[in-house]
C-alpha cells in the first residue's frame, strides 16, 4: 500500500468516526433539549422543588451547550476529513500508480530499443545474429505487456488509455516474434513495423498527455 493509499484509508476511516460521533452527540443535544422543554412545562410543588428544577435545567442548559459545541466540531470534522479523502481519491484517479508508472516508463525505454534494433536490421549495420537475438528478446518484453492491466484505482478514462497502450505493445510484440528472422536486411518489412511503432506511440503519447508524463525527462533518465 502506498503513503497515498494509507492516507485516503486513514481520511475515510475518520470521516465515519466523525459522523458516528457527529450522530451520537446530535442525539444527545436532542435528547437534552427535550429534557429541558419538560422541565420547563412541570410546576413546583413548593420553593424547594422549585429551585430543584431550576438547578437541574441550568444544568441541562449547561450540557446541551457543550453538545452543541460538540455537534458543530464533529459536523466540521466529517466536512473536513471528507473533503480530504475526495481529494485523495481524486488525485489517485489522475495519477499513474507505481505499477503502472513502471510500467510506462519501461515500455517507452523498450519501444526505443526496439526501433533502434530494427533500423540496424534495416540497414545491417550489425551482425545478423547479435540483432535477430536482440529483436528477438526486445519482442518478447514487449508482447509481456499483453499480461498487464491498468489499476482499478484509475479513472475510467485512465483505464482506458493505458489499457489499449498495452494492448499495442502486446501486438507488436507478438507479431515481431514471428518474424524475427526475417528482418534483417528486409527494408520492406522493417518500414512496416516501423509504421506499426508509430502506431503503438500514438496510444503512448495519449498516456503521456493523460498523465502529464514528460518525456523530455524520460530521455534525460537513468534506465
């Protein structure tokens, strides 16, 4: 669980202690306002009697005071610990969860390597096996995406968004594993697997753009 998770749980468990506690002491202010409307409705039956009930009501008016006072901190409490836990919630809906940013950021880094990897296939700057075992391997990390699925916690626009960029890893992916071996020096279908990477980095600038990932950062950062 994250600090961000602990804090929402802890916000919502006392926005429902607050509003038990809020219930409680309304019931109590009610409770004492009815006893002193009762109090003010009997008769005494003589002086004494009659500075019994004053006591008592003063008493009464006493506690439904703090009652009061009581009901207002609660109320505010629930507003406040509320209004904090919605905030929490919110910002988990627009925020990538560390999962998912591992995820994103991993991918970028093998989409990258990938299409490096396929250029030198294209123009067999490299030997042919160190590249189709390159390929090869950069293929089979990127089809694993196929596995993943965005976090619950996420909006459903988010869900979405990250769900089809990792539904296009997986599909090139898998196709590029098919045909690893006849890449190289294959300019033809290297080109369309290097229109298919733009593809799959439309669905990553929509993650990007969502989630407010810069990606002048990602070039800049440590793998």
């Amino acid at each position: 669980m994250t600090i961000i998770e602990i804090i929402i749980v802890g916000a919502l468990t006392l926005t429902v202690l607050s509003f038990l506690l809020f219930l409680l002491s309304m019931f109590l202010f009610i409770q004492t306002s009815r006893e002193i409307k009762k109090i003010a409705g009997r008769r005494a039956k003589n002086a004494k009697h009659k500075r019994q009930l004053a006591r008592k009501r003063k008493q009464l008016k006493s506690e439904k005071r703090n009652q009061k006072r009581l009901v207002i901190t609660f109320l505010a409490t629930v507003f406040l610990f509320g209004a904090g836990s919605m905030l929490g919630l919110y910002y988990q809906s627009i925020a990538l969860t560390k999962e998912d940013e591992s995820s994103v950021v991993k991918g970028y880094f093998l989409l990258n390597d990938f299409e490096q990897q396929l250029e030198s296939a294209k123009t067999e700057s490299d030997n042919k096996e160190k590249i189709n075992g390159n390929i090869r391997y950069l293929a089979s990390a990127i089809s694993s995406y196929g596995a993943k699925k965005a976090s619950t916690i996420n909006s459903e626009k988010g869900q979405l968004t990250l769900n089809r960029y990792y539904k296009a890893m997986q599909d090139i992916g898998t196709n590029a594993m098919r045909v690893t071996e006849e890449l190289y020096g294959n300019e033809v279908l290297v080109e369309d697997y290097q229109k298919d990477i733009q593809r799959v980095r439309n669905y990553q600038k929509q993650v990007f753009e969502l989630y407010k990932v810069d990606e002048a950062e990602l070039k800049n950062a440590k793998r």
